[in-house]
C-alpha cells in the first residue's frame, strides 16, 4: 500500500530588529507572525534549528472543544507561540491553495 506525504509550505521568517517585527510572505504579500500566522488556520507548525513544533494554539482550540480548556488555555498558547517565534527560522503554513488568512477562532 502506498502512503503519500502532504508536504506544506515553509515561510521563512523575516526579522526586522529596529521594529521588533517578524513577518512572512503570504500571498497577502508580507505579514505579522504575531497578528497573522498566530490566529490563522493554515498556520501549522513553527520550525526550528532542528524540529517542526505544532503551534500551540491549535492544541489549545482542540482541548477547547473536548471541554478541558479555559479562555486562560488560550492566552497561554499565544504567549508560548511567541515564544517559539522567537527562537524560530520559519512558518509552517497548510495554505496550499492560495486562499490566505483564515481566522482559527
């Protein structure tokens, strides 16, 4: 039987230090990590040096509708994704088709 891989997008990120701003090209043309990918349904994945870390908001809205999360859940996935955007070197985006950002929530 054979298995074939769903292979997203990879955006790099883009840091801009003087402005404290990381952005990455959508087909919105260049857009804030923090304001864009974070709630944004396409958004998978923040990679790093070595790995693909899940974004943690997606975990957080799963819980939410399993009942086991809390609007606490939710502001606690945004900082963490921070987090990981601080450390990170590129989005993991689902956006194959081109649609652009779509609301998470």
């Amino acid at each position: 039987m054979l298995e074939y891989l769903h292979y997203m997008k990879i955006l790099p990120l883009q840091r801009d230090e003087k402005k404290n701003r990381v952005t990455v090209t959508c087909v919105e043309g260049n857009v804030s990590v923090y304001s864009h990918c974070a709630y944004c349904k396409h958004c998978k994945g923040v990679q790093t040096t070595s790995r693909i870390v899940p974004t943690p908001q997606m975990q957080a809205l799963n819980d939410m509708k399993h009942g086991s999360a809390a609007d606490e859940n939710l502001m606690n996935a945004a900082m963490m994704f921070n987090s990981l955007i601080r450390d990170g070197t590129a989005i993991q985006c689902e956006d194959d088709a081109g649609h652009g950002y779509e609301r998470l929530y």
